[in-house]
C-alpha cells in the first residue's frame, strides 16, 4: 500500500474566541494586571489516499488536535504580549476518517470540541496554579527594571 500525500493543512480553530477558563486581576507595584487564560485547540489535518493495484482508492483523513491553555495579559486595557504564553499543552488527540477532510471536518470538529470542554476543569486548575508563576516573572522584569 503506498500512501499519497494529497494536501496538509494546520488550521487554528480561532474564528470566535472562547471564553476563558480562568481569570485574575493581580497587583504588582504601582501596576493592575489582568491575566486570562483560554483553552485553545489547533487541527492538523492530512489527506492520503491509499492505492491499491485491484480496486479504487478511498481517500482517507488523519487528524490531530493539540488543546494548549494559553495565557493572555494586559494591563490598563491594553494588551502585554510579553507575558502572554502557551502555559500548558494536553496529550495530543488523533484519529481518522475515511473521505475527504472537508467532509470529516464537523465531525473532527465535534470530537475536538468535546476534548476541549472535558479538559476545562483541568485547564482552569493549571491556570490556577500560574498565578505563582507569573507573579515570579513580574519579579524579574521589576528587577531589571528598578534602580538602586
């Protein structure tokens, strides 16, 4: 069986943001902060096409999902992408379908989905537990920052 590689695509599953699984407002300094964390699934979607010298090819779709919880900050409304960061990233979810991906794609996106809201909880307790994190790395660029 010889596998050919007909299109490979990456889409990010962005088109409207998710709420967050976590929020918090921290004080640091003469600063207000505001850190929100999202749990953001990428698709990574493959079409081969098996072939076969007796009979017709069905094509086939192999998929991967990457659910990372990534944390996003600002700071008197305006956005602070230097502490913005993938905090987290859960074992990838995989699979495949036979046909096409534009016809496995609502199916894909179902199973994603469902992956997504049964890591929720988790993802809030990691997000959680950053506090601590990023809290140390406010430390460190007030560090660099203040003088004497």
């Amino acid at each position: 069986m010889l596998l050919l590689a007909i299109a490979s695509q990456t889409l990010a599953m962005m088109a409207a943001p998710a709420a967050p699984v976590h929020s918090a407002e921290i004080s640091h300094g003469a600063q207000a902060y505001s850190a929100s964390y999202h749990a953001s699934p990428s698709i990574s979607l493959r079409q081969v096409e098996p072939r076969f010298a007796n009979r017709n090819a069905v094509p086939v779709c192999r998929w991967q999902a990457d659910v990372t919880v990534n944390r996003a900050v600002a700071a008197q409304g305006r956005a602070v992408p230097a502490f913005g960061k993938a905090i987290h990233r859960f074992a990838p979810l995989s699979g495949s379908y036979a046909g096409s991906c534009g016809a496995a794609r609502s199916q894909i996106d179902a199973q994603v989905a469902r992956y997504t809201a049964a890591m929720s909880a988790e993802a809030a307790a990691i997000a959680q537990r950053d506090r601590a994190v990023f809290l140390n790395e406010l430390d460190s660029v007030r560090a660099l920052t203040v003088q004497g």
